[in-house]
C-alpha cells in the first residue's frame, strides 16, 4: 500500500475500483498527487466492527481481530528504543549505587543481587532439582516446591549451554528478561495510549522504589515479562499466543492466575460481543485453553509428588506462613505498629502507600483502560494486600501490576520534555539511593 499525504491539498477526486479479489481506492488532490488504498473486503470484516478507542473498556477486547497487523520486530525494536534506552539508564544507576553503598559496608553487590534468599532458593532448584526443605525450630517447613519451574529451567539451560554458574545464569536471566519485561510495558502502553505515554510507563517501571529487583535473580522480572507481552498479544488479537505466553507465566509465579484471568475475561467479552469467524472463536478457544495449564501442572505435579493431593501446592505454602486471608494478617499487621510513637509513623506510611495503590486502580477504571489490564492489575493487587506472607515483600509483589502505572505515564507525557525528564531523573536518582539502602538491610526483599 503506498500511503497518501494528509496534509498536501484537498482531495478533489476518488475512485474505488476492484482489481481481483482487493478493492482500491484512488484518491487524488488538487496538487496533482495520487494514492491508492486497499479497502477491506466486506467478507472479512466484521459487519459491526468499529474503531478503537483508547477510553474504552471493551472495545479494545471486541474488536482485536479488526486492528492492523503489529509491526515487524526492526519497526518494533526502533520505535521503543527511548523506552528501552531508558530504563536501561534508569537501570544502571541503580546498580552503581547498590556497588557504592555495598563497598561502602564492605558487602559484595554481586553477591546481594545473586545469592541472597529467594535467589538461593532458585539457584539449589536449578542445581539438586526439587526436594529440598529446611525445618525451623517452631515447626515450620519451607520446601522449594513453593518456587516456580520455569527460572530455575532457565538457570539449568544457559549454565548447560555457557560457562556460567547457577547463580550468574540467574542474574543474566534477570537482567534479559528485565528489558523484555520493559519492551512489553512500552507496548501494550503504546498501543493504548501512544508511544509518548508507552516510554514514559516503561521508565516509571524502572523507578519503582523496590526497582532493584528487577536486577536480582528472582523471577519477578520474568513474570512480568510474560505477563506484559501476553496482554500485549490479547489486545493485537494474538489468541494463541496470549495463552502460550499466559501458561509459561502460570510456570513462573503463583500470581500467574492473573495473566489467566485477564485472557479469559478478554476472550468471553469478545466471544459475548462478536463471535466473529469461525477460525477466529477456534484461536480465542485455543488460547483460553493454554492459558492455564502452566499453573495447574506444577500444581498438580506438586500435589502429586507431595501426596496430598490438587491441595498439596498449599500445604507447601502454609509452611511458609503464606496464604490468602483477605487482607486480615496485613491489617493486623499495620494496627500493631500504632502501639508507640516511632513505629506509628511506619504504619501511617503504610496506610497512604495501600490508599495510593487503591487510588491508582480507581483512576484506571475511571480512565476506561481496557478489560484485560484492568482484570490483571486487580488480580495482582488483591493477592499482593491479601496475602498472608512476609509483609516485607509486598511493594516486591506489586511490581508486576505496571497498568497501574499507567495514570502516572498519561500525566508525565502531558509535561514537556525536559520537565518529564526532570522529574523522572530526580525518582530515579531517589530510588537508586533507597534500593541500594534496602537490599544492604537485614530483611529479605
């Protein structure tokens, strides 16, 4: 298709023709240019099918199958450089912060980032396999059957494959999944609201005060990565690969339930709204399909290896002291830091902490982002507050609902420039400082 200018002169004449089974139409202006455009054919488009709106909750669901084909992955690539850029800037200057504040304690900064709690857990799976647990004087049990497949899989293949430790596959894993993880957010923010708003989510991310994880051989930054490129896939229309993509996140984290359920909820509001073809509803199926059978094998598996049966997975958990109680041991939690002065002023800062993230999803729904992110973001928020587990970790397990950063990258693509860049320069700076201070604690991220 040769593209005609917008704004060279008046269109004064147009002619649609039909030239075997593409329709064209000839457009010329008063300047003399001439164009062609393909129509769509009136068989393959579906008879209600509308243009996207960035506001609406639905429409990008209902009408994936009508959005022109992504670009190619040089396009791609060259269009979120900005974004990839900087994050990786943003990236940086964490790690040489965490490498001055750790010379500084004489502690290693590799070390933190490679060797330190989950990190461990992760590395001895990927070495011995499962089957190892450690039983704690008050009778708890904590076995790594609690930890995911898919990052220890990865650890085992690149330390088969390259010269790298355990440990140094995980940090390398990490670091590529961290930019794929960022990629992924400039996407599905781009595709929504513009490539402004997309770079401007990509770095937000990257400025997150527990920001240093996503350097740490964990697996958030994976998760995350799957998770943004498969809602990335369900907005484009990609059935089947948002539910591959939906599965290996179901292989990562538990919260992989929320990738799951942001497919599914997509894929019945389009199913609701428009059947479409029949090819197409078969692709939608298949992809609600895949989508949760990463989480249910391990699952399964675990129960299986366990012997407890579907429920062993919790069990495993339970040794752990995590759970799902609705929020109650966290409420606990914050109350009790009222009882003196010093430790009231930390649960005031956790009270407006769960109030801005509560305020974040709210902006999102008032602002209409579509049905898959806003169903992700809510499954990822209400089981990070909900949970039983070591409150510590909750800003750490909220780091994959990047649509609610989505609000904040709308405000900061409205600044100019060199006021956007001020302002994320100055967080980014401050986080570094706080990231680098926080992984030198004596607490697990």
């Amino acid at each position: 298709m040769v593209s005609g200018p917008r704004n060279e002169g008046r269109v004064t004449r147009q002619r649609t023709r039909v030239r075997g089974r593409t329709k064209w139409r000839t457009s010329q202006t008063c300047a003399e240019r001439v164009w062609r455009t393909p129509l769509p054919s009136s068989a393959s488009t579906p008879r209600r099918a509308t243009r996207l709106r960035a506001g609406s909750i639905i429409g990008p669901v209902t009408d994936l199958e009508t959005r022109a084909a992504p670009p190619g992955a040089r396009a791609a690539l060259r269009r979120a450089a900005p974004a990839l850029l900087g994050y990786a800037a943003v990236r940086a200057l964490g790690l040489l912060a965490l490498a001055l504040w750790s010379a500084a304690r004489d502690k290693s900064a590799y070390t933190l980032l490679t060797a330190r709690w989950d990190a461990l857990w992760y590395t001895r799976v990927a070495e011995l396999g499962y089957g190892y647990e450690v039983r704690l004087p008050n009778g708890d049990v904590h076995s790594n059957l609690a930890f995911f497949p898919l990052l220890p899989w990865l650890e085992r293949l690149l330390a088969a494959v390259t010269p790298l430790s355990y440990a140094d596959a995980g940090f390398v894993v990490a670091l590529l999944a961290s930019l794929a993880a960022a990629w992924g957010i400039f996407a599905v923010a781009d595709h929504v609201y513009g490539r402004r708003v997309g770079v401007c989510a990509a770095v937000l991310w990257a400025v997150l005060p527990v920001g240093i994880v996503q350097s740490m051989a964990y697996s958030e930054s994976l998760f995350t990565a799957l998770a943004a490129w498969s809602l990335y896939a369900v907005l484009t229309g990609r059935w089947v690969t948002a539910g591959a993509l939906a599965c290996l996140a179901g292989l990562t984290r538990p919260v992989g339930l929320a990738v799951v359920a942001a497919v599914w909820a997509a894929a019945i509001a389009a199913f609701v709204r428009d059947r479409g073809t029949s090819g197409v509803a078969g692709r939608r199926a298949l992809g609600m399909l895949l989508a949760p059978l990463g989480a249910a094998a391990y699952v399964l598996w675990v129960g299986h290896r366990t012997g407890k049966g579907p429920l062993g997975y919790l069990d495993v958990q339970a040794g752990w002291r995590n759970g799902f109680d609705g929020g109650y041991a966290f409420a606990r939690f914050v109350t009790d830091k009222f009882t003196s002065l010093p430790s009231a002023l930390a649960g005031v800062g956790l009270i407006v902490g769960v109030g801005l993230v509560v305020w974040l999803y709210v902006v999102c729904v008032r602002q209409r982002q579509p049905l898959p992110l806003l169903v992700y973001a809510g499954v990822v928020t209400a089981l990070a507050l909900c949970a039983s587990s070591y409150f510590g970790s909750k800003p750490r397990l909220l780091m994959p609902a990047f649509p609610l950063l989505l609000p904040l990258a709308l405000a900061l693509a409205r600044l100019r420039t060199p006021r956007s860049a001020l302002v994320l320069g100055t967080v980014a700076a401050a986080c570094a400082t706080y990231g680098a201070f926080w992984l030198n604690g004596s607490g697990p991220p």
